[in-house]
C-alpha cells in the first residue's frame, strides 16, 4: 500500500495529492477486507454504550529512559517552533513578546 500513496501522492493534483495518506490507508483497508486479512466482526457484536474502567489495559510504565528521550524530542520541537515563529514573526512584521512566544509553544505542545 506505500505504493499506491507514493503514486497518489506524486501523480495526484491540489486536494487529492495532499490526502494521499489518508486514500492510502482506505485502498489499503478495502483490499485486505476483499482478501479476507480484515472483519469487522468485533465492530459488529461491540456495545453501543460501555464504560471504560481505569487501568482496562494495565498499570502505567514510568521508563526514565523513554521519559529522557520524550523529553529531548520536544526540547528540538520547541528549538524548531521558536524558529518558525521568529520568521513568522519577521514576516509578518509583528513584534515577538515573550508572551506570544510562550503562549505559540504551549499551543504547539499541545498539539503533539
């Protein structure tokens, strides 16, 4: 299937090209559905309303060494975003406070 997003993605134009993932994901889930690799009997017997209790799939992990590395990964995205907003900023002409910067990179973190 990362064929056929590579192909939508270089052949496709405007809007189609740009949700090439996405058309990739639904190739790919049509075709192991006619193959017969995907059901959707789960889907069909699962509840229509159902509580999920806490720790349903287990008791949390706390690895310091995956925490470390979460933690360095978003020091680089926060490196990466003050760029971003000090040329926004240059471009656009506005002044960069450090309030509208912390506010961008909370929002930023947010997002990920």
């Amino acid at each position: 299937m990362l064929a056929a997003i590579l192909l939508i993605a270089k052949f496709g134009r405007g809007f189609v090209a740009n949700i090439s993932v996405l058309l990739g994901i639904i190739l790919g889930g049509v075709v192991a559905a006619g193959l017969g690799k995907m059901t959707f009997d789960k889907v069909a017997n699962a509840q229509w309303f159902d509580v999920v209790l806490p720790f349903h799939f287990g008791v949390p992990i706390f690895d310091p060494l995956l925490i470390a590395t979460m933690v360095l990964v978003m020091i680089v995205t926060f490196i990466e975003s003050t760029g971003m907003f000090l040329a926004l900023a240059d471009l656009t002409g506005r002044k960069l406070t450090p309030k509208s910067l912390t506010a961008g990179l909370r929002t930023d973190g947010l997002a990920r």
